[in-house]
C-alpha cells in the first residue's frame, strides 16, 4: 500500500485555499517589524479572587468600572504564572471561582494619536473562561485555557488624550462536563461533615488545574489595512522545494501584495506576487528532523509586503514568518517525513514546575530543550493541551518534532460526548489549527487522550472531530491517544496513526516484570491486526521517588522504573522492524497533581524530577535514544555534533 497523502499532502493546490477560509480572522504571532511594534505586559498585575459565596461579587459590584484597589484589597500577582502557588494561602491554591487580574498599560503617543494606527490586546491563555474589559468597555470573552484570544481596542485608546489605559481580566478556572477540559462540580450537602454550599471540582485527569493568566499579554500595532493571516504549505518535486501560500489582508479590497523567500543567510531563492500563488526553490534545504539530518531544522523566512493606497495616503505592512519545508505521509507500517521513514523517540510532557505552575518561563523552557538534547530525543506530545507558541518556535528551530494535542483530556461522561460539548471541541481544534498550522515541527495533530472511546456516543464525536480537523488541514495525519481494548474502540478506524497507552506491571498485575513483553506483544499484534495502521507507544512508565532504591526492584524504587522500561524495549526492538514508529516515555518529569493517597505531591512518573535532577531511568533512555538515533541512514558524525560532544557512544 502506498502512502496516505489525505487529499495531496505535498502539494495541495486550491484544495489548501478553501479549507483555510474556515477559520475566521487570522492568529498571526505578534512581531515586531518596520509596521509593527509589540509592548509585553509581563510583571506584576493587581489581583483578587472573588472569594463571596456566589462568587459573582466582582460582576455585581462592577470590579471592571474602576480601578481594582479601589472595591478591596489586592494582591501582587506575576505573569505569567498560575495563581495557586505563588502565596501562602491554602484557599487560594484549591480555589474554584471567578479571579481578577488588573494592569495599567502606558501607551506610546503615537499609538493614542495616529488613528492610522490599530491596536490590539492579545492574551495568550487564560485558564478557564476570560472576560476582558478596557477602561471598563467590555472588549472579549473567551472559552478555553490554552489558546490565544485578542481584541481590537484602538478606539478605546485613541478616544481622547489618553497616555495609558486600564486592562482588567477577569478568569474562571470551573469546568463542567462541556468544557475542554471536563469537569463536575460535586456539592456536599451532608452538614454534619461539610459546612453549608461547600463544593469541590471533580476531575478525571491526573494533573493538577492550575488556573490564571499562563502566558504573556501583549500590546501590539499594525496599519488600520494590515496582513491578517498567512497559510502556508510546503511540498517537494524531486529536488525543488514548493512553497503554496495564502494572505489574507483585512482593512480593503484594494491591496498589493509582495512575497519573498529568503534562505538561512538572508539570500532570496524566490519571490512572487498576489494574495496566493506557489514559489519554488531549486535545491531546497528541506527541514529535517533533530538527528536525522546533519543539517536539521533549516528554516527558510517568507517576506510578506503589502501596500494600498488609502484616502488618506498609501498604507503599507510587513510581516516574516518562519517557513520550513518538510512532507508528511503515513503508510500501513511506517511514519515519513520527506519520504524518509521517521521513528518517534521522546517523551510527553507537561507545562509544570514549582511555584510559576504552568506559566510560562524562558529559563525553564530552554533547560527542558537541553536536556531533550542530551537525551537524544527526538519528540514530544503536547500532553494534554496546547503548549505556548515560544514551544512550537523552538521545535521548529531545533528540529523536535511535535504532537500537536488539544485539551480533550478526561472526556469520560457519557453527557460530555453530547452535541453542546462537540461544538466546542470543533472550535477548539479550529484555534489550534490556526495557531499552529505554519509550524513544521508540527508532524500531526491529536484531538483528544484516552477517551471513554467504548461507549456508544464516542464513535459519532470522535469521527466527527478527527474528520473536521482533516478538512481544518489535510496535509498532516490525525489521530487520538487510546487506552480501550482494540476490539472496542469505535474512533480508532477513523484516525491515520494508533497511538496507544499502557502501564502493564504497574495499574495492574503490580510489580510482576515477567508479564510485561507478553502482554505488550499481544497489544501491539491485536491493534495492527485489526486496523492495518501503524502504531505509537504514546505512554508508559512507572512511578519511582527518586532515591528509593531496591534491589531486586520494587514498585516506587529507581531500579523497578529501570527493569519496567527495558522489558518494554524489548519488545519495542521487535515491533519497530515491522510496524511501530515510535515510542514516548511518560512523563519528561515529575508534575503536580491533585491530592489523593495514590499521589505523593503529584505524580512521579518522569526521568527527571519536577525540579529536573535526572533518575536512573534518565540515563537508561539516554543510551537507548542515542543507539536508535545511529541506526538512521544519515552519517554517524552528524549525531556526534548533534550531541555537542555529550553523546555516551563512540560515534
């Protein structure tokens, strides 16, 4: 059987046009350029909980209308971060209710003055549900926690002789079985043990629900006629690279547009005109995967221009996006990038670390990529949401291949695979789509991780969102992250890669290593005979504390981590000759979770502790990672440079 292109996954022509206009508005990242100007809002905001027992105190008292200070006391709160952890009150970690964040911005003159000037407020994820209000105008609301929003706000800011202006947010961390991800809210009535209206959020995912403003706000600038969205898709014709793009302009009909392609050293290698069109680039550098290539991740710069000629003069704007070429395509047994076959070697992560929870921090971000390196990792999963886009633009520059996973985490209620929950998981995927449809890095998306996929209901959703996310974008594979039996899972026909978690010897038969290649093998074969498709070990692992130590091992211990992931590789030496393409440790490091006596301070499944000291299990994938990277058909010298000399092989 040939490879899977779903539609033409290298050169798509007009069928890329009209999927991309099904995405409203465009959610190009802010950059700064001779049109553009960016202002970050990190630092401290003012912030309040709404600890009233309706929780609804901030909206009856107005909180928006006036300045936060002045309806009670505040508190001084980072951003980016989660709320929970930055203080010493135990109610505002585990509190379920409405927060609100307030900052004065000061605004450049130009931006309060030139009405030729549109400014807009971005905010790049509020975890749960957001209201945003400027000077005390309600601006957006916005469902979701790990997406951008923005808004357009110049008339409020260019209504008279304003130097700043007041930005108030206002976020609610609540889920219910509608939201993504779901939730209940189980109120305990029993006054003899709980005091009156006490609650608690449910949740079925083993993460800790950290809320608040988890990455940057930002102000930013274009021309009132501005380049709204770009969509680009790369192919390859033997050795000429093709680049078909689309611009979307917004502002007037009446525009020109200019486009160039501009290699790694700033060299032109090709230009055109107009809202689409396809460049082509003889002897194209192709984006290669980390330790595929000994030039990964070569990324070319598309220069888009335009002007128009206004009543008030000509107007012009400019954006660069980052543009690597690279195909996709999926066969029976194998995953290819540029026609190569590709095998997944990485880890899932999660966006955690002490005190900041999921906000987002630059020093923490690059000491995760380094130690990716030092692994020898290929990849990860975005488990089990969206990363920030400064994650995807670092994948893309170095080469880490990404799974690209929404927040469809804990869908386990039948009522959550109802029509009001669907539409909101198809709007969802369309966000994400958008966001991160330019990446490279980005190899295919997964709309969901273990979902109650037996029950009746799930085959129609899942069917519905994978089959609405290939018309999102038909040039990358689909899939969803299963832990049902095969012979029950009514999604798995639709989707192009299995993809499948399991914790054998660990949820069940504890601490019995011996059964683990049996029951891995009889996984692995039940799958790809019924479905034909090739298949990802997305999950496995062990919990272990780091220090304990036994031998012979013992559940929790080092050594039980060590044994448990050598029985799977294995067997996973085995399946990878036939028809498994990759393999992804849970968890990169030890993440928070809920309390509960099966957790102790959160969940201890990774290779690296929360604080990211590596364990045994470190060391172990290390070796292994580094043997599968010299197997690739590339010289053994470029994983020896890849590795900056740290590789544990003689290469």
């Amino acid at each position: 059987m040939g490879a899977r292109r779903a539609g033409a996954w290298t050169a798509l022509g007009p069928l890329l046009w009209g999927c991309a206009l099904a995405l409203r508005g465009g959610m190009l990242y802010p950059r700064e350029g001779p049109s553009r100007e960016r202002k970050d809002l990190d630092g401290l905001w003012s912030f309040r909980a709404d600890l009233s027992d309706s929780r609804r105190l901030g909206f009856e008292q107005q909180w928006y209308r006036r300045p936060l200070r002045e309806s009670g006391p505040t508190l001084d709160m980072p951003v980016p971060s989660s709320f929970n952890d930055v203080g010493q009150d135990a109610q505002l970690r585990n509190f379920v209710g409405w927060v609100w964040y307030e900052r004065e911005a000061v605004l450049p003159q130009r931006w309060t003055q030139d009405l030729g000037t549109r400014v807009v407020l971005r905010i790049g994820s509020a975890h749960y549900y957001a209201i945003v209000w400027v000077n005390g105008v309600h601006v957006a609301e916005h469902e979701g926690g790990h997406l951008p929003f923005e808004a357009d706000i110049s008339k409020l800011v260019q209504s008279g002789p304003l130097s700043s202006c007041r930005i108030t947010v206002a976020i609610n961390n609540t889920l219910t079985p509608h939201t993504l991800p779901p939730g209940t809210i189980l109120y305990k009535t029993d006054t003899s043990k709980y005091p009156k209206g006490y609650f608690v959020q449910d949740i079925n995912f083993d993460f800790f629900n950290y809320a608040g403003l988890h990455r940057s706000v930002i102000l930013y600038t274009t021309p009132t006629t501005y380049i709204d969205d770009i969509t680009v898709i790369t192919g390859v014709d033997q050795d000429i690279g093709l680049v078909n793009y689309q611009i979307l302009t917004q502002g007037s009909e009446h525009v020109r547009l200019e486009v160039r392609l501009l290699d790694a050293e700033g060299r032109e290698v090709a230009r055109g005109t107009g809202g689409q069109g396809q460049l082509q680039v003889p002897a194209a550098h192709l984006w290669w995967p980390y330790l595929m290539h000994e030039h990964p991740a070569y990324l070319y710069s598309l220069e888009v221009s335009m002007t128009a000629q206004m009543d008030a003069g000509p107007v012009s704007d400019f954006y660069a996006l980052p543009v690597g070429i690279r195909t996709v395509a999926v066969t029976e047994s194998q995953f290819l990038i540029n026609g190569k076959p590709f095998y997944f070697h990485g880890v899932n992560k999660h966006e955690d670390a002490d005190v900041r929870g999921k906000g987002f921090d630059w020093p923490l971000l690059v000491k995760d990529f380094n130690l990716l390196r030092w692994l020898g990792a290929n990849a990860f999963r975005t488990s089990h949401y969206p990363y920030a886009e400064e994650v995807m633009q670092l994948c893309d520059r170095q080469g880490v291949v990404v799974i690209d996973e929404c927040p469809g985490v804990g869908i386990v209620l039948p009522q959550s695979f109802g029509n009001a929950s669907l539409q909101h998981h198809l709007r969802v995927m369309e966000e994400l789509v958008r966001r991160d449809k330019n990446h490279p890095a980005v190899v295919m998306w997964s709309v969901a991780n273990e979902p109650s996929s037996f029950l009746k209901p799930a085959g129609y959703y899942l069917k519905t969102v994978i089959a609405h996310t290939k018309a999102l974008d038909p040039t990358r594979p689909v899939t969803y992250v299963t832990n049902s039996n095969y012979a029950a899972d009514l999604g798995a026909p639709y989707v192009d890669v299995i993809c499948v978690n399991s914790y054998y010897s660990w949820y069940h038969d504890y601490g019995h290593l011996e059964v683990v290649q049996l029951q891995l093998r009889t996984q692995f074969e039940s799958w790809y005979r019924t479905y034909q498709k090739p298949i990802i070990q997305s999950e496995y692992g062990a919990e272990t504390i780091a220090g304990f130590h036994e031998d012979p091992p013992l559940m929790f211990s080092e050594e039980y981590q060590k044994s448990l992931l050598e029985q799977y590789h294995l067997v996973l030496d085995q399946k990878r000759k036939e028809y498994v393409v990759g393999e992804l440790i849970w968890n990169f490091a030890d993440f928070m979770t809920n309390q509960s006596p099966q957790r102790a301070l959160g969940n201890k499944k990774g290779i690296f502790t929360r604080q990211r000291q590596p364990k045994s299990a470190a060391f172990l994938l290390r070796d292994r990672y580094w043997k599968l990277a010299n197997e690739t058909r590339y010289h053994r010298s470029v994983a020896k440079s890849q590795c900056l000399g740290n590789s544990p092989f003689t290469l």
